[in-house]
C-alpha cells in the first residue's frame, strides 16, 4: 500500500496503476462503488430469483452512470467508448451474469441502435440507457451462427402498408440463444434478409418489438425460454419465432441503407460485401468486451487460487519443524505464476485493444484500414484471452483442492459462467481462421509487388530464418 505520510508507493501500487492503463480512474471509481454484496451474484439462488436479482443490479448500475460512458453526447452520454468497456468489464469481478446482461443491453442492443440506426432512432437510445427500453439483440439463429451472411429470417418490405413483415420461414430460422429473449426484453434488434421490389439486399438490421409492458407476448411473436445452462444462471436465453410481424418502415436501422416508401432501396455502400462488413465492423466492441471479461474472470481465479496457496500449508519441513505453504513448492508456483504472468501480459494487450478501439469509434485514427486491423486484433485477443480464462480457472480450481470445488468460493461458478466465452461473439475457431486468413491476405499483398532484387531479398531472409529455427538460435 501507499505510504500516505512518505509519499512513497510499493511495487504493488505501481504494478496496479501499469495494469489499470489509461483508465485508472475509471477502475479505481469502480472498485469504491461495487463493494459489498450487491452486485455479487448469489449460487444458492433459482434461475427465476438470479434473473430478477441481476435485472435490478442493471438498474444500480444505470443509476451509477456507467451505461452513459459509451453513448454520444447527443443521445444523453458522454462519448468515451474505451471508458464504458473498462467499467462495464469491471461488473465481470463481481457476477458475469451481471456482465452479460449488461452487456447485451448497453453493449449489443444500444450498440446496434446508436451505430446502425440515425436521428430517428434517437428516441430508442436515450430510453435504453436507463433501462426504460428493455431490448435484445438477435443475430444467432438455431441454423446460423457465425454465417451471419446466410441467416434466414426474412423482412420483406410491403410498399401498400410502408411497413416490413418480419417472418421466420423454417425451424431453423427461429433466434436462438438470445440475452433477454426469455423473460426481459421488450424489443429486439434483429438481423434478417430484406427483401424489397423482389430482391433480396442481404442482412440488415431492424427494430421489432416482441413484448407488450406486461411482458406478454405480441402478436405475432412467439418465445420460448432456452432453459437451465451450464452457467449464467441470471442471463435470461431464449428463441423466438416471427409469424409475419409488421413494423413500420422507419423501425429499419438505415444508417448504411434504406428502403423509400415506394420500395426503392439506397445504400451509401455500393458494395453489397462491402456493406455486410460494414454493418458488423461497427459491433466490434461487443468482442473487445468478451476477452475483457474473461480475462477479469481468470485474475478473479487465480487471486483466490493464490491466495490460498499462501495460507494452506501441507507436509511437514523437517527443518523448519512446521507445515509448508503450498506455494513454497516449485510445482506449486510452476502452476500458477506462469499464468499469472500471461494474465498480467493479456491485461497490457486488452488496454492497448480498448485504447485503439476508442480512436477509431471516436474518429481520432482515420487511417486506411485501421478499422479492419481493430477487428483483426480483437479477433485474435477474444481468442487468447477466452482459452486461457478456460484452461487457467480449471488450473484454480485444481490447485485448490477440496476447497476450490465449493461453490462459496467461486472457482466452479467463475468456471461454469466462462465457459461459453470461447463460443459467443465469434467460436474461436472460425476467429481464429479470420486472423490467419487476414494474415495470409497481408502477406501476399507485401510480396505480390516485389521485383527481382526483392525477391532475392525475401528467399534470403526466409532461408537465414529457416536456419536460426533449426539451429537453435530463435530460441
């Protein structure tokens, strides 16, 4: 701790203020307003109780200013992008359902209103901040996961009523899987193929409401609720299923494309690819905050795990004549610090990510291709940070024994809610193909125009790599 009367600081707090990165005031803020019991979730809870429990922390947490972090000043926030990830990831060391939660409502639903829509959808934003808005934000099909291109909800728009009919045309178009959908939401962001004038313009993005304010359904909606979960007991997952649901032409987010009321359809991207890519590069912040989150996950495992190692003793030292603390064995320390050390390494990469993220949705970077690197980098991040969460937490939950299998002690729940991470905002494995093929794509772009003197250059490079490799000498 700090020495208030010296003025002096120990290693701990400048390794804190390092790990806090740009935004130390944010967290510091954080950890004085979440103490206590409030926002810790409670294990001995049903799902019915967790679900409620977590919809009244979200109105805390609203009242505690953090959703306004992120929203534009027009809209009742403050423009600061980096800042609401950072607070929000910090919900994460007290309840991911908490996290989740939130961050479907103010992360994806608010996300997509306040990217995708434009001024008249400016009245749904200022709402949704303080949860006067329930929404849900409802991409994933029971068919269609990460082939987002492919889903096949339809909104075919009818010019006679100017309005979209909004309908699931097989089983496995229904939505699935959707934070909100079960119980809370009241609207739904839902991304479908617009049809207009016979012609199929791609997936784009649309406001349905789903529930009336009793929290039945509407006509035309049907929900079903997902069930018990291997985890997130307070996320309320669920399906549901449009039986040629109207809405008003105006309900369609059009900030890169819209439809006239005579059908004609207009897009500020010409490129129907180009537009595709658009669209989801502008919900890059919802994958920047799911590695967060699972690295806030894994340091909350392994301060526990390590923390008992250093009270717990086991066998006693014959030259000491008392028991050693567990992390006095190298096996021990072996375990645990090197994943301290990656996790320590992923919270410097994560800072770095939000820091670049904000340049870019803040208009400060408007560099060529910066918006494509950011997605690229968050990419790959997602996928570091939500494995290691998966095989760090197990490595907690081990290390600690008996102790680390009781549910009070929050390894097995810090392990259940986690779990999930590598599959939602992207599987690992189709990211990780993203990354390589955005690599491969680079690399060929840097070697396709090299003359004969490059291309000499290159063979020599490559082959005194090959050399080191083999020799030893990378290493």
């Amino acid at each position: 701790m700090a020495n208030l009367a010296t003025g002096s600081f120990t290693t701990a707090d400048h390794l804190r203020t390092a790990l806090d990165g740009p935004w130390a005031q944010v967290r510091e803020t954080a950890r004085k307003q979440l103490t206590g019991n409030q926002f810790i979730g409670d294990p001995y809870l049903d799902y019915k109780a967790a679900r409620a429990r977590v919809l009244d922390q979200m109105r805390a947490v609203a009242e505690l200013g953090y959703p306004g972090l992120g929203f534009r000043p027009e809209h009742g926030g403050l423009g600061e992008p980096g800042a609401a990830v950072v607070s929000l990831e910090m919900l994460a060391y007290c309840d991911l359902s908490l996290w989740v939660k939130s961050g479907v409502q103010w992360g994806l639903f608010g996300g997509a209103v306040e990217n995708l829509g434009t001024e008249r959808h400016a009245d749904q934003v200022r709402r949704l901040i303080p949860l006067d808005l329930l929404g849900c934000f409802a991409m994933t099909e029971s068919g269609h996961g990460s082939d987002v291109a492919n889903l096949e909800t339809t909104a075919t728009y009818d010019p006679a009523t100017e309005e979209f009919v909004i309908h699931t045309p097989t089983p496995s178009a229904r939505k699935d899987y959707i934070g909100g959908a079960a119980e809370h939401a009241r609207v739904a962001a839902v991304f479908a193929q617009l049809i207009t004038q016979d012609e199929n313009r791609g997936v784009h993005c649309l406001l349905v409401p789903i529930r009336d304010a009793d929290g039945a359904d509407l006509p035309g909606v049907t929900t079903y609720d997902d069930g018990l979960k291997g985890g997130l007991l307070g996320v309320d997952n669920g399906r549901i299923v449009f039986d040629q649901v109207r809405v008003p032409r105006e309900n369609l987010l059009n900030r890169y494309a819209d439809v006239a009321p005579n059908g004609a359809y207009t897009s500020t991207i010409d490129n129907p690819s180009r537009r595709f890519f658009t669209t989801l590069g502008t919900l890059v912040r919802g994958r920047i905050s799911v590695g967060g989150a699972a690295a806030a996950g894994t340091r909350v495992a392994l301060s526990i795990a390590i923390r008992y190692a250093l009270l717990r003793r086991q066998f006693l030292d014959q030259d000491t004549g008392s028991e050693t603390v567990l992390l006095d064995y190298r096996n021990h320390q072996r375990r645990l610090l090197p994943l301290l050390a990656k996790s320590y390494a992923y919270a410097f990469a994560q800072n770095d990510l939000v820091r670049r993220m904000e340049l870019v949705q803040t208009g400060r970077d408007t560099a060529p291709g910066a918006q494509r690197a950011l997605e690229k980098r968050a990419a790959g991040l997602k996928v570091a940070q939500t494995r290691h969460a998966t095989r760090a937490i197990q490595e907690c939950r081990e290390a600690c024994g008996g102790a680390g299998y009781l549910t009070e002690n929050r390894l097995v729940t810090l392990k259940a809610d986690t779990d999930v991470f590598t599959t939602f905002e992207g599987d690992n494995v189709v990211l990780t193909q993203l990354v390589a093929k955005e690599l491969l794509t680079a690399y060929a772009d840097e070697v396709r125009d090299l003359d004969a003197l490059g291309w000499v250059r290159f063979a020599a490079t490559m082959a005194g790599d090959v050399v080191r490799k083999r020799s030893g000498v990378a290493n």
